[in-house]
C-alpha cells in the first residue's frame, strides 16, 4: 500500500522498490474505469509482493511448512508394515487445519491498519485510485507469497511420499496442497477484514487471533455439539461446513483421500459435500472477506 504522485498517466516502479503513482483520468460519476482499476490492483499487488519477499516472510513460511510436512511424513515412514499415504494426507490436515490458519492471518492483520500506524495511509489513500483497489491488490501481493511459500514449504514431502508410496501418493497429496493454498487464503482475506476494521494494531491482532480461535476451535465444538444432540437434517451440516474455511478445507482433503478422521470427520461426511462445491466455498471465502474489507476502508477516515 505505498505510492507516489508522478507527472504521467502511467504507474511504474522505482529503483528503490517504492511506486511512481501519476494522474487519473476518472468518469464524471468519481469512479474509475475498469481498466484502471485493474491496473491498480496489479501495480499494488507488486509492491506488496516485493516488500513481502524483502521483509523474508516467505522464506520463514517455507521453512516452517517444509518442516512439519517433513515431520509428520518421516513419522509415518519410520513405522513398520507398509506406507499408508491417506494416514500421512490426513495427519498433515489435521496440522495444517491450525498452522495454515494462523500464519496466514498473522500475515494479514495488519495491512491496513499497520500502514495506519506507520503515517503513510493517508499518502496512499490521496492518490487517484480507488480505495477498494488498494485493498485488492494488497491483499492479492500478499496471496502470491503466501501461495508461493505454501507450495515450495509442502512440496519436499510431497516427493518424499512419492518416494515411498509411489505416484499414486501424488493425487491425494496434491488435492491437500491446493486445498492448504484456498484455506490460507481465505484467512488471510479474514485478516484483511480485521485490519481494515481495527483501528490499532494491538486491537488488530486481538481480534485476529479471536477469528483464529473461533474458526478453528469454537466453531467446530459448537457444531459438533449441535449435531450430536439434535436429529438435524443434512442442509443443517452442510450449512455449518460451509460456515467455516478449516472445515470446507478438511472436506477436500477427505474426498480426495476418501477416509474420515475422527469426530469432526464424521460430521463433515454427513454433509455430503462435493469437492468442486467444497472448492468454490473456498472462493468464495477469498472474495467476498476482500470485498466487506473494501468497503470497510472506503468508510476509514485517515
């Protein structure tokens, strides 16, 4: 979220990593083109990206995935009787259900409200762009390296699984590497809309790491507990599936593995959800979090 006012009608990057913002042609309406907006979201995504990589984010994701995925495949390895590559699948689910989660929304807390802190919000909202541009392409700079450091993290077990279980282990390993791509995503999305709506940092990671808790813990109990103790028809289960990111993430890997883990399995296979519906769902918590934060810091006073 940085940028300069420059003289031309284009945006391009500094040599010092900053970006040389100029004048805007807008619609009589105050709105943008949707070419421009676009352009915006790309210039801002770069920057965002760039600085990602400088602040060595994505090397300490890399190594932090690459080592419990590593872990958690050597364990299974070094038991005897044969190699069961859906046992190692689900047991790095489970991992990633809470270690994916919070790296990313401890990537995205403070977007927003960091760059408040910092004094340069208000320089980047005075250029001619549309806020929710900002928005989306800071978010989307910082998606890449999330996405990046979460493919080359898990990627080292991936062919140690290969290694040991042959190519069948590719398919359900590779399902669960793209689903632990969406599930970081969208919680970074939820990150975004924390950072947008705090007004300080402290508050900020509050509250991120409230989501983080609800989502990861509460949600999951309080569902559990409502399936358990009422005859709740199947809409009800896959309502509460679709409620929540970790779970819609576990409902990919089981179909991909086609086992169940306990408790929580059991109830995600009563939802009979499909893998592609489970996958839009996925999405689907990546845009519309990013678009409630756009409108969140359309409304922000600097």
């Amino acid at each position: 979220m940085t940028g300069r006012d420059g003289p031309d009608d284009r945006a391009s990057p500094e040599p010092d990593g900053g970006v040389a913002v100029t004048g805007h042609a807008h619609r009589a309406d105050g709105g943008t083109a949707r070419g421009d907006w676009l352009r915006w979201v790309g210039t801002v995504a770069r920057q965002e990206h760039r600085l990602s990589i400088r602040n060595r984010w994505a090397y300490a994701l890399v190594g932090l995935f690459a080592a419990f995925a590593i872990l958690v495949a050597g364990v299974e390895a070094s038991r005897a009787g044969p190699f069961r590559t859906g046992v190692v699948v689900v047991s790095l689910a489970s991992l990633a259900t809470y270690l994916v989660p919070l790296a990313a929304i401890a990537f995205g807390y403070d977007v927003v409200v960091g760059a408040d802190e910092a004094g340069w919000l208000d320089v980047v909202f005075a250029l001619p762009a549309d806020r929710s541009a900002i928005v989306a392409g800071s978010y989307l700079g910082r998606a890449v390296t999330l996405a990046a450091a979460t493919l080359v993290g898990f990627a080292p077990a991936g062919a140690l699984l290969v290694a040991l279980g042959g190519t069948a282990s590719l398919a359900p390993y590779a399902a669960f590497v793209l689903g632990a791509v969406g599930l970081g995503l969208s919680f970074l999305a939820l990150g975004v809309v924390v950072s947008a709506a705090a007004t300080q940092r402290t508050h900020a990671l509050g509250a991120a790491l409230g989501v983080w808790v609800w989502f990861v813990f509460v949600h999951d109990l309080l569902a559990l507990g409502a399936l358990a103790s009422a005859d709740l028809p199947g809409a009800v289960a896959t309502a509460f599936v679709l409620a929540n990111p970790a779970d819609v993430f576990r409902v990919i890997v089981l179909g991909a593995t086609g086992t169940t883990d306990a408790g929580a399995g059991a109830a995600l296979a009563s939802a009979g959800l499909a893998v592609p519906v489970a996958a839009a769902a996925l999405v689907a918590w990546c845009v519309l979090p990013i678009a409630l934060a756009g409108l969140l810091v359309g409304r922000r006073s600097v």
